[in-house]
C-alpha cells in the first residue's frame, strides 16, 4: 500500500491524524508537517524534522498536547 491510499484507509476509518516519523524530505509531499506546530511530542527523542503529522481532519488536533508512544514492540529497534 502507498502512503497516498494508507491516509486514504485512515480517513475511511475514522481517523482524524496520522503520526510518521519519517524522512523529512518525502513525507511533506502527501501534506506532512512537523508534530510541534501541533503540540504533540514523542517520547523517543527523534530528531525535529522527523517527526510529522498530518491532520486528516482539519482542526481536530486545536490546542492539542499530547506525547505519542510507540506499541512496546518498537522498543529494542
């Protein structure tokens, strides 16, 4: 599945963002900006531009703040 059709699934799914941390020059093309313009953070400290979200729909992270934790399977990559 492409980056395009997996935010398409999390919108018919209900979602209202999509959290990546990801390279910095290709996630901003689907519309992927950094995380801290939203208040959120992530608790693994990775570098600012890499850490983006896109906002599925609009508005619904408005005085957000909130930290995102990966599933504990992620924890000894």
């Amino acid at each position: 599945m492409n980056v395009r059709a997996g935010l398409e699934e999390c919108r018919r799914l209900g979602m209202g963002a999509v959290v990546v941390l990801g390279h910095p020059d290709y996630y901003p093309r689907f519309g992927f900006s950094s995380a801290s313009r939203f208040g959120i953070k992530s608790a693994y400290d990775p570098p600012g531009e890499a850490f983006m979200l896109i906002e599925l729909e609009p508005g619904c992270l408005h005085g957000a703040s909130a930290t995102v934790r990966y599933h504990a399977a992620f924890d000894d990559l």
